[in-house]
C-alpha cells in the first residue's frame, strides 16, 4: 500500500513540474534593464533615456520562404501617451525617439492605432488595435523593418525581461531604438504596442472600407512595453560603516596631535 502511495506521489510532482515552457509569441516588446510588472502585465524601463526592442521570433519549423515574407513585412511601433488624453492637443513637453524630437501632443495622432488612409473613419473600426485600457489616446507610430542579420537567442520577454541576447546563430530577429522621455509631463508614461499591417482589399466583404489599414499581427499585450516615468536621481553615496569609522578615527587622531603640538 505504502509504495503504491509514493508511486502516486511521485507522479503528482512530476505532474506538476512537468509544464511546458511559455510559448513565444510571433511579436513582442522588451526593454534594456527593464523589469516585468505582473500586475500591468508589461516590461517596464528602471531609467530614462532607455531602449526599447522589438522582437520577431517565427514559428519552429517555418520554412525559409514564411521568414523571408516576415522579414520583408513593415512594423510599426505605437508609443502612446497614458493615462489617456485627447482628443483636444495640448501642451504635455516633449519625447525623442530614435533622436527624433515628438512633442506631445501636437506631433501626435489622436485615436487608436494604426494610422488610418480613409480620413472618413473615426474611433475604432474592426481592424484597429483593440483598447486594452490604453487606447483612444495622443500616439506616434515608428515604422521599420526587422534586418536579417540582426538575430537574437530566442526568449520571452514576460519571463525573461531585458533578455536580448545577439547571436548569429539566434532564431529570433530584434530591431532597437533609442527613447528619451526626460522632457515629457512628468504625469504622463510611454505605453509601447507592436504589429503590422495589412490593407484592406474587401475581396470577400463587399461592406468593407476598401484601402483601410487594419491590425494583421501585434503583439500580446502581456508583452507590451512601458517608460518608467520620471526616474529620480540616485541618492548621495553614503560611507560604508568601516570606512565611516576610520574617517572618525583618522579625524580624532588629527584633533589630538594638533592640540598635542599646541
């Protein structure tokens, strides 16, 4: 009876120590030396100026031809303002990203990501990137592509926050880019969405806006990314306790051979 027992046992921990990592999503988010906030769900920067990474990690097993069409796709970027402003501009300072200066909120688009082409559609339509608290709000899109020969070690940013690791022998790509948000409202923080896009061509929807721009693929928003706010000045050294101690020391020598000498 015993060792049916710690047969049992035995199998319930392997049960539970036997759960498959998390899987990689296609698209995500990280930050150098930053660290991942359970709650939001997002990896936050710990200093600013901070950089941010976008990363593409293509399915095990694609084929080289499904790679060579993600390579060749345009990201965008959405940094947005948060908490939510608009849709009125105002003036909240200003943010560089990549060394180009965006001030907020003028240099801003309000509403929900992407940048739509048809200026009759207002608010969210099917394809936008869902809200998820952030959204509608003053935001700026940064479009790019992911080089081929920029390759990182496969990881997931919400277990492994600041992980980048470059490797030509990786089998995710990275794209990075520089955000400096010093001058920005200090009430306001820098909320990062990934995806890509594709025009609408209303080939089997005859009720569709043709030439919208919708959401194709985006990243988790567990795997979102986010400035840390302004971060304060760190504080003045403070003397270890020995070395403090030989400084007194050192101080109540001098005052006796001075007044030794007197």
């Amino acid at each position: 009876m015993r060792s049916i027992r710690q047969l049992v046992f035995a199998a319930g921990l392997l049960a539970v120590f036997a759960v498959p990592a998390s899987a990689i999503p296609l698209l995500q988010l990280d930050i150098a030396g930053g660290v991942y906030d359970p709650v939001t769900q997002t990896v936050v920067a710990t200093s600013d100026p901070f950089v941010v990474s976008a990363i593409l990690t293509p399915k095990t097993g694609a084929s080289a031809a499904d790679i060579a069409k993600l390579l060749a796709d345009t990201y965008y970027v959405s940094i947005a303002l948060s908490p939510q402003v608009g849709p009125t501009n105002t003036n909240l300072g200003s943010f560089k990203v990549g060394g180009t200066t965006v001030s907020a909120t003028s240099g801003m688009t309000y509403g929900n990501p992407p940048l739509e082409t048809i200026t009759a559609l207002l608010g969210q339509d099917p394809g936008d990137l869902a809200p998820h608290g952030m959204y509608p709000t003053f935001f700026y899109e940064k479009g790019f592509q992911f080089s081929p020969t920029s390759k990182t070690t496969a990881y997931n940013t919400a277990d492994n926050p600041s992980g980048l690791t470059p490797n030509a022998a990786g089998t995710a790509y990275y794209f990075s880019f520089t955000v400096d948000s010093r001058l920005l409202d200090p009430a306001y923080v820098l909320h990062f969405d990934l995806y890509d896009t594709s025009v609408v061509t209303c080939k089997n929807n005859p009720n569709c806006v043709k030439g919208d721009i919708d959401i194709d693929d985006f990243a988790p928003f567990s795997h979102d990314a986010q400035s840390g706010g302004h971060i304060p000045p760190p504080p003045p050294q403070v003397p270890e306790a020995g070395s403090l101690s030989m400084l007194l020391m050192g101080a109540g020598t001098f005052v006796a051979l001075r007044s030794r000498k007197r």
